[in-house]
C-alpha cells in the first residue's frame, strides 16, 4: 500500500483526527513524547531558576565575612535545597526531556514505548518537586545538605519535618525517574524504524540507553536508603543508629551508591548531545563510532565502582582506599577515549564556530580543568587535605557546569529550529555565552583557593580574619555576572520563539532522522515510517523527508483511528510489530495525584490516607492496564513497503515484556543493596543478636514459603503453555494464585512473629526484608487476580500470550528473591529450629 | 554450557565483559574486607594467610573467565569472513573489561592490609594499624 494515490495535505489530515489532543483541560491527558518532553523541558527549566536564585543567595552571603544576610538555619536550607534542585529536579528531568522529545524522532517512530507511563512520570515529577519548594517558601525545607547524611538528618538531631520532606519529595521524583529510565530502553532497544540495526543507531541514543541502565541500577539503592532512613525517622527502627546496632556509614555507602554513578548520569546524556552536535558543525562524521559506543559502557560501569571516594576521609581500610582510588582514576581512560574522538572529528573536519560549538569549546575548556581537579581529589592524601573545602565545591562546578550546562546550552541553540521551526539567530546568545562563560571562571576559579586557604564548605559566615573576604567578594560578583548570562538566554529564547523567521527543514546540513520531520512538529512525526539503509540517512537518501510526507514508507495509512508505530529486531531493525499507541486520557494525571496522595499522607504521618492514596494509585494503575490489549485476534496487517505485521498484542514479547524485565532489574538492586545492608550490619554488628525470627517459627517455615513461591512459578509455566486452551489455563492460573495466596499469609505471620524492629538494627532490617518479600507476594496476587480477569474477558488467547508471560517474569523474581531473602535472615540470625 | 555464539550476538553479551569486572571488582573487595573484619590474616595455611588466599584466588578466576570470553570473540570472528558491529563491539569490550580487572586489583599488591590511618578516625582513641575483631572504620 506504499505510496497510494492520497495526497500529503489528506494523509496529514488523516493522521492529525487519529493523533488529536483535545484543548483546554484536555491537555492534562496529553501523553504525547513532544508535549510531555516539552514539559518536563520546560519545567526543568523553573527548577534551574529556583536552584540559580538560591545559589544567588548563597553568594550573596558569602560575598563578605560576617555577612547577617541571613543566619545558619536559613542558609543550611539554602544549600541543601540549591544542591537538591539542581541534582534532581533539573539536571536528570532535563536530560529525560529531552531524550523524550528527541528520541522517537531521531529512530524514526511516532512515540516512546510507554507514553502514558512518560505522563505519568511527569506529573509525579511536578508534584514531588512542589513539595520540596512549598516547603522552602514556608521555611521547612531540608537542611542536612544534599547528601542527608545520618546522624545529622536522623530524628534526634533533626526533630523537625525538614529531612521527611526531603525523603519523600525525592522518593517520588525518583517514581519519574525509573519510568523514563525503562521507557527509554525499552524505546531504544524496540521501538525503531525498519533498518534501523543497532549499528545505525545514532550515537545519541546509544548514550541514553547507557544512561537508561544506569538509572535503572543506580537509583534504587538511594530509593531504598531514603525508605529506610524515614521509616527510621518515622518508626523508629534504627538501621543507622550506632546506639542500637545501625551504622551511620551505611547511608553513606547506599547514598553514594547512587551518588557517584549519578555524576555519570548526568555527564553521559550532555557528551550523548555533543557527540551529535560536534560532527555536523565539524562537518565531518563522527570518528571512532565503536570505540565510542564500548567507552560508553565502559563508563557506565565503571562508574559504579567509585563511590567509596566520596568516603576517603571516614576512615576506611587503606586497601579499600586503594581499590576505589585505583578505580577513580580508571574511568579517566575511557572518558580520554571521548575527548580523543571529539578532537579527532574536530581536527579531521572543517569546524564552524556557531553558537553550539562556542558552547562545545566553552564545555572542553571548563570539563577539562574540572578533571584536573577530579584526578587532585582522587588522589587520597590530596582528599584528606581538600575535603570538605570550598576547593570541593569548585570541583563539582567545573564538573558539573562545565559537563553538563555547557552541553545543555549548546543542544538547546542546536536543535532550537527543530523546536520552534524558526531559524536560529545567534546575536544575543554570543553576548550571554560570555558572560556565562567569564562569570563562571570568575565564581569558581577562585573557590579553589578559596578552599585551599582552608575554607569549609556549607559555612553560613566567617571571621574577618581569615583573609578571604577579597576573593569571596570577586566569586560572588562573577556569579552575578553568570546570573545576567544565563537571563539573557531565557531572553533570548524568548524573542526568537516569538520573532525569529521560519526556518527551512535541515538547517545545519544534519545527517540524522530528526530533521526530516516537518516544523512544526506534527504529534505523529512522520506521515510514513523511513526504510533505512545507513547510519546517516539523510545523506544516503535523498529527498527522504518528501518521500515520507507522500506515504512512501512504513504504516502511511491510518485504520480503526488506531495511532501506530513500528517494533523492531533489537539487533538487525527487522520490523517485527506493529504497536498501538494509547490515546490521551486522564489516568497518568489522576494515578499521579493518587501517588501524591500516598506521599503526602506519609509525610504528615496520616497513614489512613496515605493508604487510601495507594489504594486508589493501584486501581487507577489496574484500570489503565485494563484498557491495553485485545479482545480478538487480527492476524498480520499490511505494515507498508509490502510488509505484513502482527499487532504488539498478538505478540509473546510485546514492549511490555521487556518493561517489566527492565523494571524487575530496578527492583532487584534494589533487593541487592538490602542484601548488602543486611551483611554490612553483619559484620560491623558488635556482639551477639537476637534471633531475628521468633524461635517458634522454625527453618520449615522458609522452605514452605520457598516452596510455595517455586510451586507458583510451575504453575505459571504451565499456564503459559496451556495458554490455547481456557479450562486449563483459568485453573492453572488459579492454582498460583492459592500459592501465593498461602505464601503471603506466611510472610505476615513471620513478620508478627519477629522480634520488635526498633530494638536492634539487625532486626530492623530483617523485618524490613520480609516486608519487602510479603509486598511482592502482594503485587503477585493483585496481578494475578487480574490476569484471570483479563482471561475470563477474553484477552487472552493462544496469540495474546503475553499477559501471563509478564506475570511469570514477576513470579521468577519473586521466587528468587524469596530464597535469597529467606536464606540471609537465617545467616544474619540463626535460629535453632 | 553458555552458547557464545548467541551471547555475542544479543546486545546483552556487551554487558557480559564488565559483568564480569564487576564480579571481580566486588568479590575481591567483599573477601578483603571481610577478611579484615573477621580476622583473617591471623588463619595461616601453610605459607599464606586466609586473607591473602582468598584475592589470590578470585582474581585468577575472573581473569581466566575474561580470556575465555576474548578468545570464544576472536574464534567467532575468524569463523566469519568480517567479524560485524556486535562483535567487534563484544570485543572491545572484553579486552577493556580485562584490562581494567588488572588495574583496579593492582592495589592487592601494594597496600598494607587492614590498616586505617589513625588520625582520621575522629572521637576515637588513636590505636595506629587496627585490625582483628571489629569493623575498621
Ligand atoms: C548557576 C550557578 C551556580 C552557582 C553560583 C552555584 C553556587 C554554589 C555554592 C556557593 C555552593 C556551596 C554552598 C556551600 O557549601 O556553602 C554550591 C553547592 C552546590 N551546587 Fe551549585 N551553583 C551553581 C550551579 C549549580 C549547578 C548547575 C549544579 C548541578 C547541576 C549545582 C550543584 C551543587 C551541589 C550538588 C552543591 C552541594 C550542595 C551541598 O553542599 O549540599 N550547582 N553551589
Ligand atoms: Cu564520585
């Protein structure tokens, strides 16, 4: 059905009824990846404002010695809010957004995987963020510093709500965090153009689908820590409390767990952006393409293996010392490997110093020296001498700033005509790049001396005598100056929104999928699906963008008012789905707010509420999976370019098959770095512990549970096989589902049984692991239960298989985790039976 | 037994090499630390203490499984007439992963065992080279 005789305007016409989003409140069920990447862009945007204007005010009080601008509790807050804002709610919803609005478009597909997840995730961004600043604006806001670090944000030492609104207003953002993190894998891996094989993957996605795995392992072990930390601050139990066998170096580890890789997480998506700004303006392909994509994983790794240096000074072992300064200094190499590349297709190329690569220049120069200092503070007697001092916080500016605003700056005037389809204008943006650039040299330069002077980080004043008034003052001009820069921006992103001249479709003479889209973007993005035959398809093939726009391509047609888009062989692009789009609907908004619910009700300690709030959360969430999936088979369609496809749901390994493996992945670091809490308390535990289990409740316990838990995975398994067949299937389904039924009412009683949790840490965490098992056992019964629905209603069939598919990777997980679980309870207190 | 064909050609056989770094990376460090913390190097057997044992077997272990994994690559690759993206890319990976498996165990042989420097442990009494029972930290 390629290129039948309908004209681009009715094909367009066709496609915009199917992919419409209704006006006025209607927007708030808007799920589409341009509107909701523009979003979580935009409101990335505010949360920089906020975290700048503290940063203001934070030099506005360093700026003399003896300052009474404000007083400690004031600038505790100020601190420890400017480092959260900008960690969480703007560098990581950032670069989210941007891979969401960018992503489909650069693999050539009309959506991410998951779009109604994407909303999801972005309204649980929103509403967690404005807890944390109707907190600041009403004077609550936390203060232990951006790293809560225990005992200080423990209950006794902060009494207040301050370190609660923290936990729980990051424990939330960090639900849009996980989601983007496996829509994007997802979306990366699966939904692509035809032809698209993971070697004409342009370079960018390789970088965000590094970071998407990232995220998925780096964020729950802080998830988990933040969890454990308030239940600690809520009830008591004492996991970081040395009085009670808890151990205050365990945040640390959980905390930068996460911590370090999420430096990298920042910095992989910014290089991602540089790696396709810098070869078009160098006009020169990017050289070392493989030598790149195996740096990138590399540096996911490694990255994973440094957190002790954020611990130099707490007194470790010398050999753990040298292990994690041996690794700091590892990742050099591979991050060496991207700048070689770079300099490479600068050097090979003919470089054009627009706007965006005055900013690549601006990031090499700045990223550079803040590597200079990166390899002086990995450096273990170096550490002990700057830790803790001003010389730190140039440190991660230069970092930071330098690896992450810069290339920011520099993809938002790149692909600002993709935007606006506006030409891009560069007048202001000079003028603002410069006093960016200086103000920054001028307010963090001088902090190294600063702090190596011997000035402390997070110190509200100081006394006149220390002699570091001068170059105080001059830091905090310099980031007045930087200030001015960067509201010149807004400015002028604002005019050229407004003012700029249409602009024509490849304005940089780019070779990726993203410029054949026509300006304004239409939410469909392509009329058809491109065939592609190159890592750089528009120059291999000419005149794609009109091919596109007259049908000639994948899926040009528009049937049933169904929006699709294509599934792909992750390693070859072979087409091998045709996935349905969900269309707009108020179940992310709503769901979110269910969420918020939860959250708030935590917070304040009204755990009625927040139950309720969960409640509604998860039948929200029910219905919402309700609405997916088929009731009938349709058997292959005509995909275009002479291909026939199955539906996603006529499938066994639909996008969402690999969205629950993914996830399970989040979840089961999760579970490991519980694991490594419950051996960390082990073997630093002074003396003898209690039995964590109650004596009564003997070794034959776990192996029932443990065999219950098996027994359900069998009869899943058999489920899954006797799918065809619906007497079979609904019994054997059922018969998992009196398993976990039984499984989990073990778990209860062995919870009860147990000794009291606020006793001893030990306890404590044990409980907390059979919690973590009796909630998963819970989830495998609200599952099930649905699935037998699900079969009853007649979605599912010997085609539509994927439903009990799914629920057998949970039930695998939850098997596993149950054994592993179970058997470090008995290894962290045994038990005569 | 493991198929490398399949491995080397699934986009998941690129985690495979750092898998195994990380593998090395934490088995080492866990047996050492937990060596320190239990008394291990008092345990002689033989001419070695357990705490040197338990390194010095790990670590020829996970560099004979990263060979392997270079090697089982390069078979593939001379079977075919170009070795192709994935497997190049599986290869680099591997040889990096081996490599930074060397280089991040290079400190079993230069750092003191167990030792914590005392003037960083603050609020405690100084007691230079603590080792034995309790946790060093
Ligand atoms: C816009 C210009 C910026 C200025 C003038 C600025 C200024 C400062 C200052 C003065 C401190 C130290 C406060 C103290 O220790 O007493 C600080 C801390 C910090 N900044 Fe910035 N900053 C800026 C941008 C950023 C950005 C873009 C990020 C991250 C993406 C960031 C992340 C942090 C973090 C994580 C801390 C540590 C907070 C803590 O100690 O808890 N900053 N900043
Ligand atoms: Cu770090």
């Amino acid at each position: 059905m390629a290129a039948s005789g309908k004209s681009a305007l009715l094909r367009h016409k066709d496609l915009q009824r199917a992919w419409c989003n209704p006006p006025g409140w209607g927007r708030l069920a808007a799920v589409n990846h341009s509107i909701i990447g523009r979003r979580f862009i935009l409101t990335a945007l505010a949360f920089f404002a906020i975290g700048g204007l503290l940063a203001m005010l934070l030099r506005a009080q360093l700026a003399t010695s003896r300052s009474a601008f404000v007083g400690p509790e004031i600038y505790n807050q100020f601190f420890t809010m400017h480092g959260t804002v900008m960690m969480f709610l703007f560098a990581i919803p950032l670069f989210e957004g941007l891979a969401m609005y960018l992503l489909p478009k650069m693999l050539g597909s009309r959506d991410m995987a998951f779009p109604r997840l994407s909303a999801y995730g972005y309204w649980c961004y929103v509403l967690g963020g404005s807890i944390l600043v109707v907190a600041l604006a009403i004077g609550y806001a936390p203060d232990s510093g951006w790293f809560m670090y225990t005992p200080l944000s423990s209950k006794p030492y902060t009494p207040g709500i301050n370190s609660d609104v923290w936990l729980i207003g990051i424990t939330f953002v960090e639900i849009s965090a996980i989601s983007a993190a496996v829509e994007i894998a997802v979306s990366i891996l699966r939904i692509r153009t035809g032809g698209m094989s993971l070697q004409r993957l342009p370079i960018f996605a390789w970088y965000m689908l590094v970071t998407a795995f990232m995220i998925l392992v780096g964020f729950p072990p802080l998830i988990l820590g933040s969890i454990l930390l308030e239940v600690e601050r809520a009830f008591g139990w004492p996991f970081f409390d040395p009085t009670r066998g808890g151990d205050p170096l365990l945040w640390q580890h959980l905390f930068w767990m996460f911590g370090h890789p999420e430096v990298y997480i920042i910095f992989l998506p910014a290089a991602g952006a540089i790696s396709t700004i810098l070869p078009v303006l160098s006009r020169q392909r990017l050289i070392g393409y493989s030598w790149l994509v195996a740096s990138i994983i590399a540096l996911g790794f490694i990255s994973f293996g440094l957190w002790v240096h954020h611990m130099f000074t707490t007194g470790l072992p010398h050999l753990s010392l040298a292990f994690f300064s041996a690794a700091s200094l590892l990742v050099v190499i591979p991050t060496s490997v991207q700048i070689f590349s770079w300099l490479a297709t600068l050097v090979m190329g003919r470089p054009q110093l627009k706007l965006p690569m005055l900013y690549i220049l601006g990031f090499f120069f700045v990223f550079v020296m803040g590597g200079l200092t990166g390899v002086m503070v990995g450096v273990v007697p170096f550490d002990w001498q700057a830790h803790d001092t001003h010389f730190v916080v140039a440190h991660l500016h230069y970092v930071l700033v330098g690896g992450f605003v810069f290339p920011m700056l520099a993809a938002a005037y790149y692909w600002l005509p993709r935007f606006t389809g506006r030409q891009a204008q560069h007048r202001l943006g000079l003028v603002a790049f410069w006093l960016i650039f200086l103000g920054f040299h001028g307010t963090f330069f001088l902090m190294h001396l600063t702090g190596l002077r011997g000035m402390p980080r997070r110190i509200f004043t100081y006394p006149v005598e220390m002699n570091w008034d001068v170059l105080n003052l001059i830091s905090s001009m310099g980031s007045f100056v930087m200030a001015a820069g960067f509201a010149l921006f807004v400015v002028d992103i604002i005019l050229q929104l407004r003012f700029a001249p249409r602009s024509c479709r490849n304005p940089w003479q780019a070779d990726t999928l993203e410029w054949t889209v026509p300006g304004p973007v239409p939410l469909y993005n392509f009329a058809a699906l491109p065939h592609i035959r190159s890592r750089y398809p528009l120059k291999a093939q000419s005149g794609l963008a009109l091919k596109l726009a007259t049908g000639d391509g994948y899926l040009p047609e528009v049937r049933h008012g169904w929006m699709e888009t294509l599934s792909v062989d992750m390693v070859s692009g072979r087409p091998d789905q045709i996935v349905l789009l969900p269309k707009p609907t108020y179940l992310p908004f709503f769901a979110a707010l269910a969420t918020a619910v939860f959250f708030l009700g935590a917070l304040f300690k009204i755990y009625g509420l927040a139950l309720a709030g969960l409640a509604t959360a998860m039948t929200l969430f029910l219905v919402w999976a309700w609405h997916s999936g088929l009731q009938r088979d349709y058997g292959a369609l005509p995909a275009g370019l002479g291909l026939s496809l199955p539906l996603h749901a006529e499938t066994e390994r639909p996008p969402a098959w690999w969205a629950m493996a993914f996830t399970l992945v989040a979840d089961g670091t999760m579970f490991a770095s519980l694991l490594f809490g419950g051996i960390f308390l082990l073997v630093v535990t002074p003396g003898e512990v209690q039995p964590a289990i109650a004596s009564g409740a003997a070794m034959w316990l776990d192996i029932v549970i443990i065999g219950l838990l098996a027994g359900a995975v069998f009869a899943m398994r058999r489920t899954v096989r006797a799918v065809a067949t619906p007497a079979p299937r609904q019994r054997l389904i059922g018969i998992a589902f009196v398993q976990q039924l039984l499984a989990a009412a073990l778990l209860v009683y062995l919870i009860r049984a147990a000794p009291d949790a606020k006793a001893h840490a030990v306890h404590a965490l044990s409980t907390a692991m059979l919690w973590y098992l009796a909630l998963h056992v819970m989830v495998a019964l609200v599952m099930t239960g649905f699935t037998i629905a699900r079969g009853r209603c007649g979605y599912i069939s010997a085609t539509r298989s994927a439903e009990p598919r799914i629920l057998l990777l949970w039930y695998t997980y939850v098997a596993l985790a149950g054994l592993i679980g179970l058997a470090l309870l008995r290894l962290i207190s045994p038990v005569a039976p | 037994m493991i198929n490398w064909r399949q491995v080397s050609s699934s986009p998941f056989g690129l985690l495979v090499g750092f898998l195994v770094w990380a593998s090395a990376f934490a088995s080492i460090y866990a047996a050492v630390s937990l060596g320190c913390a239990m008394g291990w190097q008092g345990v002689t057997l033989g001419v070695i203490t357990l705490q040197q044992l338990a390194p010095f077997l790990l670590l020829p272990l996970h560099i004979a499984i990263l060979t392997a994994i270079l090697f089982s690559a390069w078979r593939i690759a001379r079977a075919r007439h170009t070795p192709g993206f994935l497997l190049t890319l599986h290869g680099i990976t591997a040889a990096f992963a081996l490599a930074a498996t060397l280089w991040t165990s290079a400190p079993l042989l230069l750092a003191s065992n167990c030792g914590v420097t005392p003037t960083l442990v603050k609020g405690e009494q100084l007691e230079p080279e603590r080792s034995g029972s309790s946790a060093p930290h």
